[in-house]
C-alpha cells in the first residue's frame, strides 16, 4: 500500500482504490470488505513492525522477541507470513509497547488507513510513554500512593509468557493497580478458578 498526498493507493483483490470515495464505494460489497480487512492484517502490520524496529537490526529485534533473524524477516515482508497472536505478542514484549487487538466500525479502519505512514509513525516504549503519566485515574492513583513505576514490566511479561504459553499468564508478571475496577475486563487469576477462561 502507497500513500500520496490524501489519496490511498491499495490493490485488494486485483481493484486499485484511489481515493478515499472509491474506497467507501468498493467497501459496498461484503466480499471486498472482507478482503480489504485480510490486506490490512497481512500488509499493515508487517510495516508497522518494519517502521517501529527502525534502524535497530533484524537480529535484534529476534533476539530481544525471543525468535530466530529469518522468521522476523518473514514477518516484515508483507502477505508474506500468517501472524498469530503470540507472535505480535512477543514482538510487542521486544519493542516494549502495547497490543492492542479490538473489533472497529470500517469508519475507523479507513480513517487509519488514510491517515497511517510509515515515515511518521511512532509508538513510544514504555519508559518513554510520557502519556501515561498525564492524568487520568491510573496516573492519580500511581502518584497517590507514591508508587514508583516499575521499568522492567514488558521483560517480566515477557519472560513469564515465555514460560507460561497462555495468555493470561503473562498477566501474572504485571504488576497490579490498586481498585482496577473501573478497567474494561476484570482479571481473574486462573489459579483461584477451576475452570473457565475468564477476562
């Protein structure tokens, strides 16, 4: 996918879209718009990883996501390799960021592919999240109980997801935040509850 200037340069399914009213008008059939979210997994996210890893080598990103030089290759090249939850996982642990993987409305899917670049995009790692301590009730909450931060978190959830293969064990590492009630999930520790995954 190409961006000039305000128009979208993207081949789904062998169409060209070249404006954003073209695009809304090939996202009229459910077909395309199943193809289009396909290219945006497929493509999008190889570039983001290409974008975020910057000028810090292929090896060690590998090395830091706890994968061999050749598979983050594959994963790089766009349509190239099918990315599964634990892979962007770990490699969101290396880069020290947040996944976020959620269900959108297309108005939201266009928008970021109309406005995404990989010249200027950028997501700060954890210790350089200024973001996080501006406001809100997680900040108010850290600063009321004159809490330090810990700066190794992402290692520790990577190293515990690395021992323990599911995915709410790598919550396990996390430290926890006093009344997170107001969060969207509550987290239950899957060895207080006998069965059932819970989030």
């Amino acid at each position: 996918m190409q961006r000039t200037g305000c128009q979208i340069s993207s081949k789904v399914s062998g169409a060209t879209v070249n404006t954003r009213d073209d695009l809304i008008e090939q996202l009229k059939d459910k077909e395309y718009r199943a193809a289009f979210v396909a290219s945006q997994i497929d493509v999008g996210i190889p570039y983001q990883i290409r974008a975020l890893r910057g000028k810090t080598g292929q090896k060690e990103l590998a090395k830091l996501a706890g994968m061999k030089q050749p598979r983050i290759s594959n994963i790089e090249r766009p349509g190239y390799a099918k990315l599964n939850l634990n892979t962007l996982t770990r490699i969101a642990a290396a880069f020290d960021v947040a996944l976020l993987v959620r269900f959108v409305p297309f108005s939201e899917l266009v928008e970021w592919v109309d406005k995404f670049s990989t010249d200027t995009f950028h997501v700060p790692c954890f210790d350089q999240d200024k973001a996080l301590y501006r406001g809100g009730m997680i900040a108010a909450q850290i600063q009321k109980q004159d809490t330090p931060l810990p700066t190794k978190t992402a290692a520790m959830a990577a190293s515990s997801y690395a021992n323990k293969p599911t995915a709410v064990s790598a919550l396990d590492a996390l430290p926890r935040l006093p009344n997170a009630s107001h969060l969207p999930f509550h987290y239950i520790n899957p060895s207080s509850q006998s069965s059932g995954m819970h989030l």
